[in-house]
DNA sequence: GCGACAG
DNA sequence: ATCTTGTCGC
C-alpha cells in the first residue's frame, strides 16, 4: 500500500524525552470515531526480531474480509527486514517497531480498508500506542491488539469467550478487554486511529475464528516470528 | 522513593 | 520479543 509523502509523524534518532514530546504532539491527531470506507481487505501487522535482536523482521499480511466470516483467504504476505535502530522501552515500542513495519506495508500491493496491530492503541499512558502511531503514519484506520496490559485498569473478565469488560484510565475508556477463548488469557483491544471503541471491539470479534488471536494478527505473527528464513512472501 | 511496564 | 520440550487440542 503506498505510504505517505514523508511528514514529521516520526523521527527516527530521538532521545526518550525528545520521544514522548512527539507522541504528545501526535496524539491530539488520533480520530477516535469511525472513518473507514466498505471493508474489502484487512490487513494484520507484526514484528519479530532474528540475530539476537540486532535484524528487525517486520510482517504484513492482507485477508480478504468474508461476510460468511473466517477462515479468511490470505492474499498477500509480505516480509521485510532492516537493522534494529532502538531498544524497547515501555510506552516508546512504536519507535522501535514502526520503521519496519512501515516497509512491510509500503510492499503491499493492496491498500486494506483496515489493519490490525500487534500492540496498544489508544490504551497507551499517552493515547498514542503503535497501532495508533502506525495509523496516523499511513492515514488508514487501524485496530491494536494486545495480548498484555500496558495501563489502566479493569474488572475482572468473564471466563467464557466473548465476555468483554472496559479498559479505563483516568476516567476514560481507552480500550476493551476480551476473552477471544474461554479460559484463556484475554487481549487488549483499543482502537488505533479512525475507528471507534465499539468498531474496534467487534472487528476483532469477527476476524476471531479457532485461535486466541484475531486472523490477522494471528496469520502476521507466524510470519514474523517464525525460527527459520522465510524470504519474501 | 517504590512498583509497573505493549513487544 | 527471544531462549526452549513435551504436550494438549482440533
């Protein structure tokens, strides 16, 4: 899918302060409601690391959205690694991840109508988690899903799959919690960037079929953290 | 000052 | 994230 003309949505030798000052700046442009066009194609998106963590392996994948409901059929995987250029630091992931993931996206021949995250969106200490950085970068609505919690706070889940309950912090609901399988651990979801919490939420509930994670993510994952070379595709 | 802390 | 063996489920 083609990237934007280059804007300051990311810098890529910042310090930790000089980072969080950006996602402050960035964070106000995140849409919150639903701006998103007929879903043809969703796209899931994840990284993975090879050599120790010094190479950064990002993986991209496109599914073409059935209404009858998964399995979806993959259309599209796309590969692509570069050098690792910052360690992880809690609350700045999307600067250490989103570089290569945008050159995964940039080698998609398809523009999805969605994408799907490996990570927070808007539940992030600031609202600008790497679903919502990487949404904002390539102006396409985007969904995170998280398999940990990052911050605020939450009931506790029902046990059974579909039970949901709100992720909030600082009086505010940043994100859901959902049992995607019936006594397993729940993800986080939150919405990225143009899409709504309700949205969000039931996106992930449809792309979910005999896993813990949505389609999406799910097929991105096995591709970025697979032990041997995959090359391309 | 002491924890918590996506991937 | 990654390092790891066997094991349980579809």
């Amino acid at each position: 899918m083609p990237l934007l003309p280059p804007q300051p949505l990311h810098d890529w030798h910042l310090t930790p302060g000089e980072a969080v000052a950006l996602q402050k700046r960035l964070a106000p442009r995140v849409e919150r409601s639903d701006r998103i066009a007929p879903v043809r194609h969703i796209a899931g998106v994840d990284i993975g690391f090879e050599d120790s963590g010094a190479t950064t392996r990002a993986a991209a994948v496109v599914l073409k959205w059935r209404e009858a409901g998964p399995p979806f059929e993959v259309i599209e995987q796309v590969v692509y690694r570069e050098p690792t250029r910052m360690p992880y630091i809690p609350g700045l992931l999307s600067f250490r991840e989103t570089p290569a993931a945008l050159g995964a996206c940039a080698r998609l021949e398809t523009t999805p109508e969605l994408v799907m995250v490996d990570g927070q969106g808007l539940a992030h200490p600031r609202r600008l988690g790497v679903a919502s950085h990487l949404g904002l970068w390539l102006d396409v609505p985007t969904v995170g899903v998280a398999k940990s919690r990052l911050c605020g706070r939450h009931a506790e889940v029902g046990e059974t799959r579909g039970d949901s309950v709100w992720l909030e912090d600082k009086g505010e609901r940043i994100g859901t919690v959902l049992r995607s399988r019936t006594r397993v651990k729940p993800l986080y979801v939150s919405p990225g960037h143009r899409i709504s919490q309700a949205a969000a939420l039931e996106w992930v509930k449809r792309c979910l079929y005999r896993t813990k994670l949505p389609e999406p993510t799910r097929q991105a994952d096995r591709l970025a953290s697979r032990r041997d070379g995959p090359g391309r595709r």
